[in-house]
C-alpha cells in the first residue's frame, strides 16, 4: 500500500492525498490461506471460507483452516463432502488440478467438484459458463468489484456422520421430525402411564442408594488410590545401587546422562537418566510434573517409572529399550538402514505419540525435545518417545507458555529464538525435522556433503521445487507418490510461522494417505 502525503507550509500539519490502491482489497495477500477480503462498515474485514475458522482469532489476517479436513480420495467413510458457496468473489489462484469445463451451470459445476476426490474448491463465471476446479487452500481472495463479471465459488466442507445410526445430518433430521409426528392418541394414558414409571423409578432409586451405599465409600477410595498410581519416587542411594554406582553408561544428551541399572527388588532392567542442566522448578512442581507425565499411557511412549527429587538431585527413571535409539537405526551403513516401509511406520509411530501427548492427555503436554536420539525402539521394533525431562505441561486452559530455551540445536523451532510464547506447534517443527532425516536416512546437518546438500531441509525443497525427488531415496522399493505426500507433509511442518504447521492429527491423516496435500510454501 502506498500512500501520498501533503505537507502544509503554515499550519505545520500533513495530511494523506492519495492511497494507491485506493481499495485495501486490492492489495495482494493482505489476508491469508482460506479468506478473502471485504469491507465492512467502510473497513477493510478478512473473512473465512465456509467450514474454517481463523488461525489466530487476534490476527484475521493471519488467514483462516478448515475445521475438518474434506475426505478427499479416502474410502473411510466416518465423513462425507458438501458443496458450500461464496458469491462473487475473486482469487488469485494456482492451476487447475483438472481442464477447465464449459458447463451452461453452476449446479453442475458444483456437482463435478464434489464427484472429484482431488477436487477443493470450483469457482463458476457465469457469463463465460467456465468452471475450474482447485485443491485448497485458497489464496489471494477479495470480494468482486461492481464492474465485474458474477461468479460463484463452491467450496467442498466435510462433516461427520451420525455414527449411531450411519446417516449424515440432513438424512436424521428427517428420520427425526417423522419420530415427532407419533403423538400418543390419548393423554390420559400417557399421563396414568407416566405417573406409575415414576413412582418405581423413584423407589428404585432410594433402594440402590441404601444398598449401595458402601459400595460409593469403597469406590471412592479406590479412585483416590488409583490417583497415587503414578512414577514411584526413588532415593538417591537406591539409583546408585541400582547403576552400580553408574557404572555403565548408554546414552547422554544435551540435559544429562543415561545409565542401565537393575531395581533390586524386582530385577526390572531400567534406564537411569541423572538431569544435569535443569531449572531449578521446586520440588512441588517437579513432583507434580512427574507425576503427571508417569500417567500417561501410550504404546508409542515410553513409560516413566519413577523419579529421585532429594537434595540437588534429579533423576529420571523409565524403562529400557533393548533396541537402541531411532538415531542409530536410521544414521547406519547404507546396508543396515530400515526400508521405506519400515521408515514411513516409524514416523507414524512417532506421529501417533506426539499427538497423544498434545490432545488426548487430561494434562496436554510440550515434549520440547523430539529427536531422533529421544526415539526409542523396543523389542518389536516399535517407536517410543522418551526423555521428558524437560517437558512443559499446559493448564486446561493453556494454549501456549512462556519457558526457558529448552531442546536440542537443529530440532528448535524458530520461536525459541523470538522470546515468544511457545505451543505444541514446537513439537510439529521438531518432527518435521525428524520427519525429514527418517525419509533421507541422514542428520540435518551434514558438513561433508555437497554444498547443496548439506542443510537437509534445503535440500529437500530444492529437490520437491525441482521435481527431484528421486535423488533423496536410498532404495528402489520407495513407493514415490507416497515420498512426495511424506516430504510435503515434512515442509509443512517446518513453516516458520507456527499458525501454517498442521497439527499432529492432521500429519497422521496425510501420512495415512488421507485427502490431498497442498503444496508447501518455501519453509
């Protein structure tokens, strides 16, 4: 936006003359992904597609996501695709995912897009009768100036079954209004009828309250027990003999040593890792963390079984993983790395774990340290996160907090730097990091290779920009429409604005092959 001034000699005042554009909405991109600028009460407004909501309700400029992902090519039939509308409005858009269609109207131009798997979005002019078809999301959308010929945009919405009865909204709300109709004929009996449900309800009721009295007192301690159920805390002197006085190291990071050790009263084998760089929280609020993350329980995490809090000791105990860490499964001799298959299950296992951790926990927790070493792998070779010595825990009412840098260099998100909240989307950069290196089977970071190769996620945008793909696969088994989905889900997750990262929800449903990727912006 540019704006002319006029500076008066006398009144030593200036004042605007001119504005170039004269219109706001004409400025190109000046609301994002899935919105399309208007004016309100003469101010210029961004407003969101139907079926989204803004990123960030304080910044509508900061563009707009779908509230459910459409179903696209995917046989899973818990959604199903409707068409809405927007009038008259235009958009800067990429190329069609189809030819365009001559089509005499609009309806069946929306029909053609909801018929199309890989088809988001179709716009219809009406004095042309075209019809093109787009995948989201949208951008550059502003509402039609006067002069402008009239068009209609439809945009696919996806919604969820009623899972209880198989149909779709519309469908029940019809079943529903029939059931409305069968008014009972004669009032007098519903009413006798419903007077004597009463009366047994009601001395049903007092009944099971007598008898079961004792049975609440006792369940209510058995609630208060199983709320104990926690990590156990340990002593200082019974990690030392558990370790033999550490004797055997298997592992150190940027935060403190592991050791293998045996409990000696059940002969579990456990590793012992001693926190050496933490911020001294208290001894409350480290009991209080602990005990909340020794609750969770996932098949992709890796169990917490205790702690040692006494003196200036820190301790982290949790079982051991027999098969190492995921670093030294990926970062192997070209002979021993994993297969594609094996690779694209890993990174689902570690996917599924982060997004338990970020919205299934009854404390939604920020591991603040996703890396291929904090990636363990058990017995059957199935991925565990580990290491939330130093995790950050979310009240209920918490989207973000403020913290200290915590993590590993190479794997922290831009915003570590920027003395701004954090959110869960840390933890996104972080895998898309991991992501990347699970894919290319090598360190983010590679000061031996080529000049072009050797920041990984660098490379990888060049080679996607190129249509190069082919260069990072190590084996002829990769699947490469399945490469591309997984490499565009990885440069995604490294936006440097952290409202464009998906959640991890969403990485699983496009790792899983569900719906379409769009392109991703240059990270």
């Amino acid at each position: 936006m540019l704006y002319v001034y006029a500076y008066d000699l006398l009144e030593n005042t200036s004042k605007v003359i001119k504005r170039i554009p004269d219109n706001e909405c004409a400025v190109k991109g000046i609301c994002g992904l899935n919105s399309y600028c208007t004016f309100s009460t003469q101010k210029q407004v961004c407003l969101c597609l139907p079926g989204s909501d803004y990123v960030n309700a304080e910044d509508t400029h900061a563009g707009c996501q779908m509230n459910i992902i459409p179903n696209g090519c995917s046989k899973d039939d818990t959604y199903y695709n409707i068409m809405g509308d927007l009038e008259n409005v235009w958009w800067l858009l990429k190329q069609p995912v189809s030819p365009l269609l001559t089509l005499t109207n609009k309806e069946d131009c929306r029909d053609s897009c909801l018929n199309d798997c890989n088809c988001g979005a179709a716009r219809y002019t009406e004095n042309e009768e075209k019809c093109a078809r787009y995948s989201l999301p949208l951008m550059f959308g502003r509402k039609a100036w006067d002069n402008e010929e009239p068009s209609v945009t439809f945009i696919k919405i996806a919604k969820r079954r009623n899972t209880s009865t198989g149909l779709d909204d519309v469908h029940q709300t019809v079943i529903n209004k029939k059931e409305f109709r069968g008014v009972p004929l004669t009032v007098f009996v519903a009413i006798v009828s419903g007077l004597i449900i009463f009366i047994l309800v009601f001395v049903s009721i007092i009944f099971r309250c007598l008898v079961g009295r004792n049975r609440m007192i006792w369940r209510s301690k058995e609630l208060a027990l199983a709320d104990e159920i926690g990590p156990r805390s340990f002593s200082y002197r019974e990690l030392y003999e558990a370790t033999e006085g550490y004797k055997e190291e298997v592992g150190k990071g940027a935060f403190g040593t592991v050791f293998r050790g045996t409990l000696p009263s059940t002969g579990r084998l456990v590793a012992v890792k001693r926190l050496e760089r933490v911020v001294e929280d208290g001894d409350r609020e480290f009991q209080t963390e602990m005990k909340v993350i020794g609750r969770t329980h996932h098949r992709n995490l890796v169990k917490l079984l205790g702690y040692c809090n006494e003196g200036s000791n820190r301790l982290l105990v949790y079982e051991f993983m027999t098969n190492g860490s995921l670093a030294d499964l990926i970062f192997k001799a070209d002979q021993d790395r994993p297969h594609w298959k094996e690779r694209l299950r890993i990174a689902l296992d570690v996917a599924r774990g982060i997004s338990y951790l970020h919205e299934d926990c009854e404390t939604h927790i920020i591991h603040c340290d996703i890396k291929p070493q904090n990636i363990l792998m058990d017995d059957h070779w199935t991925a565990k996160i580990s290491d939330f010595g130093v995790s950050k825990l979310l009240m209920p009412t918490q989207t973000r907090t403020f913290t200290g840098v915590r993590g590993t260099r190479g794997y922290l998100a831009p915003e570590w730097y920027n003395n701004v909240p954090i959110t869960v989307k840390t933890d996104v950069y972080s895998f898309g990091i991991v992501l990347l290196e699970i894919l290319c089977c090598r360190k983010s970071m590679e000061l031996e290779a080529d000049k072009d190769e050797v920041i990984l996620s660098e490379w990888v945008n060049s080679c996607y920009l190129a249509g190069e793909l082919e260069k990072l696969t190590l084996d002829e088994d990769v699947n490469m429409v399945e490469f591309e989905k997984a490499v565009k889900v990885g440069l995604w997750c490294i936006q440097i604005d952290p409202a464009l990262r998906p959640s991890m929800k969403n990485v699983i449903i496009m790792l899983e092959g569900c719906g379409e990727i769009s392109s991703p912006l240059r990270p």
